[in-house]
C-alpha cells in the first residue's frame, strides 16, 4: 500500500467500525479497534484483489470473536452491513454528487484522496439522519429470536453477496459498463437496501411489540394474584379481630370465674387457632417486602403460593438487599421462575417435600438460591442441567433452548449446583455488570 492510500484505508477502516458498534450496541475496546485494524491490513497484503474483502473479513472475525453465541448467518450480517453501507455511500457521492458538482467525466477522471475522504466524513451524518428518517431500531433487531429474523437475515447477506459479485466482480471491471450501467445500478441497490433494511426493522420492532404485550399480560396476572393475595390478607386480620374480640369476653367471664382450665382452653382453641391461620401466608409476603423488583416480586409471590398449595411447606428469606436493589432482566427472571417450578416437581415427589428460597446481593452480584427436599439421596445434577436430558424430562424443547441461549447470552450468569442427604440446592449468581464493554 501506498502512504496516502494506507491513510485513506485506515480513515475508511475507523469510519466502519463507529458503524458496526452502532448495528451491534456495543462499545468495543481500543485493542480490538488495533487488533482489527492490523488485521484487515494483513488481510489486504494477502488478497490485494480489493479493499472490500479484507475489510469485512477483518469484521467478521471480530464478530466471530466479539459474540461467538451468535450464528453465522448474524455474523455474516454484522459484518457485511457496515462495509456495504459505508461503500455504497461513497460511491453515491462520488458518482452523483461530485460528478454534478465539479463538471468532470467519471470515466475518464479517477477520484483524488480529499474527495474520498470528504465522502467519508459524510458517512456518519447521514446513518444517523437514515435512523431517524426510516426509524431504524438496531437494539430490536438486535433482540429478535433467530427462527422470527432468520428469513430476513438470509435475504439481507444475499443481498450483501449480490453486490459483492456485480461491483467487484468482472462486470464493472470494464469502463464502458461504468459509464452505461453504474448509476442505475447503484440507485437499484439504494433503493433494494433501505426496503429490506426498513423491512426488516418492521419485523423486529414487530415482534418487539408483540414481546411488550406479553409482558404487560403476564405483569397484570401477577398483579391479579398479588391483589387476591392482599385480599385474603385482609379477611384474616378482620377474622383475627372478630376472634380477638371474642376472645376478650371468653378470658373476662373465664378470670371472673376464676377458672384457669377455660382460660387454656380459650388459648388452645381460638388464639392459637387464629395466629396460625394468619401466620405462615402473612410471613412469606412479608418476607418479599425488601425486594425492589416489582416483577420479580409478584411472580415469587404467584409461584410460591402455588407451590404451597401443592403441599409442599415453602419458606423465603431476603437477605442484605439494598434500597437501590438490582433489577432483573426479563431473562432472569424467567429462569428462576422455570427453578421454582423444576424444584417444586422434585421435592414433591420425597416423603417431606419442602422447599427454600433464599436471595442475597452484594456490592458484585446478586444470588437467588432455592434448597428443596429430594426423593432420592443425592441428585447427579442441576434441575437446570439443559446440556443433558437425564433430569430435563419437566422441561420442553422451546424451554431449553431459551435457557441456553439465556446463558450464552450473559456469561456473567451462573448456575451452582449441590446435593445430598435427601436435599439439593441450586444457586443463581448473577454478576454485576456497569459497563456493556467487551
């Protein structure tokens, strides 16, 4: 490479990347910015066909290093988008602006290094004007489900491959087809490229608005049990008052009397009676009362008292939780919620089934555990364990891939696991994470 064309590669090469951190959400460090750097100009002095293919080979290895969980096909997307992009735009500058604005032949008049790199320095304004203007949401497309994205996804890198062979293949290596085919073509590919881009943001904001509403179904259900819960909540007490009173009149004739065996009996009967009906429901939503997270606090609540009405004794302890508690992410909720029912199966089936929930935080993470008894001495692994099938009878296809991929997804998420003397104990720790920085 030549200096100023190595300085105009390099320019190029940061432009693409400020581009591929905004498709991809996430703030890369520097040493990937040189490592990636490096490698694309390694790439270049290996297949010096053009600048095109080491860049995105360059990028693709980034993402394949960067978000290994991802499938190939996402990674093909990531890495091809923000090379098409930024090669698309300069040559729509360079082939209907510059041309209208300096009188010149693009045939005849190679393009100098300022007129790249003036196109270059336009590339950013414009993705930011395109996001507002088509409303492109890269986080939903982000979080949209493979087998809801992967049909756009294959149309899009064929799309990326097209473009490739037709602007880097034999067709436009000749000058008489630049002149007579280069601009229709290019506003083709314009026009093929923000359809299927907006049409892929439709689907994905879509499917996030579908999400959205499931949510909010399953918020206003738990905030259905929570309320039935409060209800029964309230009857108690009214109940205990009618008692008490009761109780009041019992111990005055029962003291005027003199008659101590009445008074145990009044104890015995009535009082005992009546705290112990309150006492256990009362104390577990009590316990509850330090957590922040509404949704996480309300399904706790759905779910262990539908586990108590299964017959298996629950109890719950929240220990050292700050006011400022961490909220969940929807995932993580979901998984302790599939540990509670797994663990309620479990225990059911021992002679005493009872379970434990236990969540603590800390300045770094934050951990939900849940003990319950087993049938069998010692259990050979987690109720969660979805790498084999030997205890994930309870657990569907479609909930076992959403807990790998949940996994995979936050590596900072863990799952203990120990077991014996007719019990086990299942511990989620979840790292603390301030910063989305790989």
């Amino acid at each position: 490479m030549e200096s100023v064309g190595l300085y105009i590669y390099c320019f190029a090469f940061s432009v693409i990347w400020l581009i591929y951190q905004d498709i991809t959400q996430k703030k890369l460090k520097g040493v990937y910015f040189l490592v990636t750097l490096l490698l694309s100009i390694v790439f270049a002095l290996l297949f010096p066909l053009n600048p095109f293919l080491p860049l995105f080979l360059a990028f693709f290895s980034l993402s394949l290093l960067a978000n290994s969980a991802k499938t190939l096909c996402r990674h093909f997307f990531y890495s091809a988008f923000p090379v098409i992009f930024v090669d698309l735009f300069v040559r729509t500058v360079t082939f209907f602006i510059y041309p209208k604005l300096f009188q010149y032949d693009i045939v005849q008049k190679p393009f100098s290094a300022w007129e790249i790199v003036f196109a270059l320095l336009l590339v950013l304004p414009t993705n930011r004007v395109l996001k507002r203007l088509f409303r492109i949401d890269y986080p939903a497309i982000l979080q949209m489900p493979d087998k809801r994205i992967q049909s756009y996804i294959y149309s899009m890198n064929g799309f990326f491959i097209l473009y490739y062979l037709v602007y880097y293949g034999i067709f436009f290596n000749v000058k008489s087809s630049v002149a007579n085919y280069h601009q229709l073509t290019l506003l083709a590919f314009i026009m093929l490229l923000i359809y299927m881009l907006t049409l892929l943001n439709r689907q994905a904001q879509l499917s996030y608005q579908l999400e959205v509403e499931k949510e909010q179904s399953q918020y206003l259900e738990n905030l259905e049990h929570y309320s039935q819960h409060l209800e029964a909540i309230y009857e108690n007490i009214r109940a205990f008052k009618h008692d008490y009173d009761n109780i009041l009149i019992s111990l005055k004739d029962c003291m005027y009397n003199g008659n101590l065996g009445d008074i145990k009996t009044v104890y015995e009967d009535v009082l005992k009676k009546s705290r112990d009906n309150m006492e256990h429901d009362d104390y577990l939503l009590y316990q509850l009362i330090p957590l922040k997270d509404n949704n996480l606090k309300m399904m706790l609540i759905r779910d262990l008292l539908d586990i108590k009405n299964q017959g298996i004794h629950v109890s719950a302890s929240i220990c050292e939780i700050t006011a400022h508690s961490l909220n969940l992410q929807k995932d993580f909720v979901l998984v302790i919620h599939l540990l509670l029912g797994l663990a309620s199966k479990l225990t059911k089936a021992s002679p005493k089934p009872w379970l434990k929930l236990r969540i603590t935080q800390n300045e770094s993470s934050f951990e939900v555990s849940v003990s319950y008894a087993t049938s069998m001495e010692r259990l050979e692994t987690s109720c969660l364990c979805f790498a084999t099938q030997t205890l994930n009878d309870a657990l569907d296809v479609k909930e076992m891939q959403t807990l790998q991929a949940i996994f995979q997804a936050h590596p900072h998420c863990q799952l203990l696991f120990e077991s014996g003397f007719y019990k086990s104990k299942e511990t989620l720790i979840i790292e603390k994470v301030r910063e989305e920085v790989v």
